[in-house]
C-alpha cells in the first residue's frame, strides 16, 4: 500500500513537472552567450591586436606558474607559422640560454619546449605552432563578465 501511494505520488509529482516545462518558453535571445536573438547576426566591436615592438613590449604578468606567457608584441609580421618558417623560433629557440631571461631581449623558450638533452636540442614537433597555446593580446571587453583572478 506504502509503495503505491509513493507510486501516485511520483506520477502525480512528474505531471506537474512535464506541464511546467511545457509553459516554459526559452526566448531566442536567451540561447547563446552574445545576449542577442539567434536570428540577428551580431557584428561584434572591430578590436586591433596590441602592435608593439618586440623591443618595447615588455612582459605581461602570469595567470598562474606554470601558464603559457601571453604574447606582449605584435604578430602581424610573425603569423602564420607554417611548415617552412616559423619566425617565433628566429628570436625564442635559444637553447643556451634557457632559464636565462634579460629585459627587453626575447624570453628563451623553456626546456619544456625541446627534445634532446644537453647541448643536443631540438625544438619538440608538439611546440612548434606556437599559437596553439601563447595569445596574442587585445584591449577587447570580455564578451562575458567573469570573476577569473590571477593566482597570487
Ligand atoms: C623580432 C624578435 C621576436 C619575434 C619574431 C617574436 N618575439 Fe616574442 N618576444 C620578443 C621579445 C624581445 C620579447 C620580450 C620583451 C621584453 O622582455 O621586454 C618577447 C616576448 C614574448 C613572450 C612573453 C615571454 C615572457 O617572458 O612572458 C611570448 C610568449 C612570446 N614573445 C611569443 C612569441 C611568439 C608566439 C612569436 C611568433 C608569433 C614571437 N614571440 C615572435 C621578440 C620576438
Ligand atoms: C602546447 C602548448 C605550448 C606550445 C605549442 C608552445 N608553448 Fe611556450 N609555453 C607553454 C607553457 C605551458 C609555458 C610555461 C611553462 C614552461 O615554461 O614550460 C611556456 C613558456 C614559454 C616561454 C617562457 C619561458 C620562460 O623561461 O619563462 C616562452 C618564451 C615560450 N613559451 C615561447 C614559445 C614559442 C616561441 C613557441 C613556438 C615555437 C611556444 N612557446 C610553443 C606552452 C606552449
């Protein structure tokens, strides 16, 4: 008897639930992250990529240890990295000097990013594309607020 009563109970409880969502209308400016109806075609604000010079970029603090830095300078002139060029690796392959950062001259890319051991490096095939994991940096607003803060 117990059991049936919880029986009804349930069927009754999922129900109103079913005629619940059945009122529930999901607006179509509701569905995405861009706040607009999804049948607009919003054209997000043009923003430029910082164009400083390597020179005088300086460096961007860190999220977090660990983190691959942010890119501080321009790109323009250094993208795309393909299969014949890789212009990052003209200033940051310097396996000599790995740990070894001086101001204002490009950051030696770390250990991490090298095959090999000793004096016999070679940069890893899976770090070649820088980009994959270094950004490039822009004064966008964020396109969602968020309450992300960088590790102390
Ligand atoms: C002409 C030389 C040059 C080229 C080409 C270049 N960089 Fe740099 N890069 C620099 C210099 C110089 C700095 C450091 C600026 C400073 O310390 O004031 C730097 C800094 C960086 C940093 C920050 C390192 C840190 O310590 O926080 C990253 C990441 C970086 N570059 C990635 C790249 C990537 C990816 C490319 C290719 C798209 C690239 N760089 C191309 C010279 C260069
Ligand atoms: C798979 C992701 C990945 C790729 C691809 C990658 N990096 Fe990095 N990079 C990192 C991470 C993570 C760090 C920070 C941890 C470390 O040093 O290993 C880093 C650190 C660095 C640093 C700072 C070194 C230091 O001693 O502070 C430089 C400069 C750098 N990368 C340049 C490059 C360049 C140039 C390329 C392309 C040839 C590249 N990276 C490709 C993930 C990547």
């Amino acid at each position: 008897m117990k059991h049936k009563l919880m029986l009804v109970a349930s069927l009754a409880a999922f129900t109103v639930a079913c005629s619940a969502t059945g009122d529930l209308a999901v607006l179509d400016d509701s569905l995405g992250l861009s706040q607009v109806s999804v049948f607009d075609v919003p054209a997000p604000a043009a923003f430029e990529y910082r164009d400083l010079d390597p020179k005088v970029a300086g460096v961007l603090p860190r999220a977090w240890e660990e983190a691959p830095p942010q890119i501080p300078h321009r790109v323009d002139r250094y993208l795309p990295v393909n299969a014949r060029l890789n212009k990052c690796l003209e200033c940051h392959e310097e396996p000599d000097k790995i740990g070894n950062k001086q101001s204002g001259k490009p950051t030696p890319m770390s250990a991490s990013h090298y095959i090999g051991s000793g004096k016999d490096l070679a940069v890893a095939n899976n770090r070649y594309v820088c980009t994959l994991c270094h950004a490039p940096q822009t004064e966008a607003a964020t396109l969602v607020d968020n309450t992300f803060q960088k590790a102390p």
